[in-house]
C-alpha cells in the first residue's frame, strides 16, 4: 500500500499512467515471509507492468546489470530513471521527479503522499465483490459504538528468529496500557481485536465484556473492519498502519509503539505520523 501510494502521487504530480510489478512475488528475497498481491481487490488506479515496460523506462536492457551495481555505488553515470530507497527515511526529492522511472523500496512514509489522501481514501475501498453480508454486518454494528480497534501482530515476527531481531513485537504491557488509555480518554468504549493469533490474545489481553475477537474474515476485510473504527491501537506493522491512517474520523485517537522496529539500524523517524500517541 506504501509502495502504490508513492507511485500514485508521482503519477498525479506527472499526470501518467502508474504500473505495478509483480514479478517479486514469483521471486521472494531470501528470509522474507511470503506473499501474494492483492491490491486488486481495492479499486485502485493502476495496470500490470507489461513485458518491456521497464525496458521502455530504464533503455536497453543488456546494460542493467551494470546500471544496478553502479547506482547502489552511488553512481548514476547514466542519468537513468531507477530510484532506490536506500534508508527508512523521508527522501523528498522523490516528489519532485519528473520523468518517468522506476520505483524500488518501501517508501514507508506518509510524507511521499502529501496531497492525495481523499483520492486514497476513495480507490483503497473493497470493490463489490469482496464485500460479504457479514462483513457488513460488523461494519454497521462497529459504527454504532465507541469502537477502537486493536490490532496485535505476532506470526512471523515471534516465531521467525531474524525478523524478531530486526523488527521485534509489541509487548503485552504496551497493549494493556493503551487500552488504559482510551478508557480514560472515552465513555464505552468497545474494542475489537485483531491479530493473527486470537488464542494468545485471549489469554493474556485483560478479562472484560467490552473486548471482542473478530475472526473468520479475510485480512483485507480485517483491514477495512479496522479502518471503520473510531479509533485504532496499532502494532509495529504496515497492515496496522494502513488500518489506522485508512480511518477518515477527524476525531480518531490512534495509539503506536513508540518503538517501531527493534534494529536501530533502521530509521523509522518519519513513519507514524505527529498526530499520533506514541506509548
């Protein structure tokens, strides 16, 4: 969602077509966890990055290879149109490209999207066809309440050995202080959690009558359930993220890890946004 978000901004600013590559998800890096796209169950603005498309934007493909080496060397004797996330952080000289190019990183940030939030707002919605009865359901009943969604990530980040250490996972006493919170903060409020591993919130999340488990939808149905909260208590993770930012309450209290990621080798200075708690 970061990566589209980036390329739609340029492709606003620039008035062109923006393209997705896929070819990552045929060809994984090493120690990644493994993913599938599916952006396409929004209505997003963008085709499929068609065979010769990159050639078209980079030139003559036998020179890629060195064109790579080079720029990562800090080299652009080229003056080609490739442009890397080499750090974390905010890099604004991306907005103000003007050719076409070829985006690679994350672009975690929601600086490199100033001007397009409605727009983002209206094309991340589920198109028709991923939206269930019961989805609906629980959507009209979470606009009813105090709703504040709590999202707790843990999967691959505890069970993998070298995501842990890189990126770490919210404690338990991070949650149970943030739900503290907006109990002090709002009258009634309900939470509803969401977490890929619903056994141990059950477990270890504090004994009440306003928590509820939702399970038994898809993660880009979680994500919108999410995002229709009035507020959003987030985990250190791009899908909490989006939950949060994704919610057009002018009012919503959202509450981040004040540590995103454990390495600090990586700069996550520009990632959670000023309006946001950070606990």
């Amino acid at each position: 969602m970061f990566q589209y978000a980036v390329g739609r901004q340029l492709a606003e600013n620039q008035r062109s077509d923006l393209k997705l590559d896929l070819s990552h998800y045929k060809n994984p890096s090493k120690g990644t966890s493994p993913r599938t796209f599916k952006l396409d169950v929004f209505r997003i603005k963008a085709n499929i990055v068609s065979p010769g498309d990159e050639d078209n934007v980079l030139g003559f493909p036998y020179l890629r290879p060195l064109k790579r080496r080079l720029k990562k060397m800090g080299l652009d004797v080229f003056r080609w149109n490739y442009l890397r996330e080499t750090t974390f952080g905010f890099h604004p000289q991306i907005l103000s490209f003007q050719k076409q190019a070829v985006l690679d990183g994350y672009w975690q940030s929601e600086r490199y999207f100033p001007t397009i939030r409605s727009l983002l707002l209206d094309e991340l919605v589920l198109k028709d066809k991923f939206v269930s009865n019961r989805f609906l359901s629980l959507k009209q009943e979470i606009s009813a309440v105090e709703s504040v969604a709590v999202h707790i990530r843990r999967g691959d980040y505890v069970h993998k050995k070298n995501v842990n250490q890189e990126f770490g996972v919210c404690s338990l006493e991070y949650y149970k202080k943030a739900i503290q919170l907006i109990k002090t903060s709002k009258q009634k409020p309900v939470f509803y959690i969401f977490s890929d591993d619903l056994a141990w919130c059950r477990e270890n999340l504090p004994d009440a009558d306003s928590l509820h488990f939702v399970s038994g939808f898809k993660d880009y149905q979680d994500l919108m359930l999410i995002s229709s909260c009035c507020h959003q208590i987030v985990a250190n993770s791009s899908f909490s993220w989006w939950g949060a930012w994704l919610n057009p309450n002018s009012h919503k209290i959202v509450i981040a890890p004040k540590t995103w990621f454990a390495s600090p080798e990586l700069d996550t200075t520009d990632i959670v946004p000023e309006t946001w708690l950070r606990l």
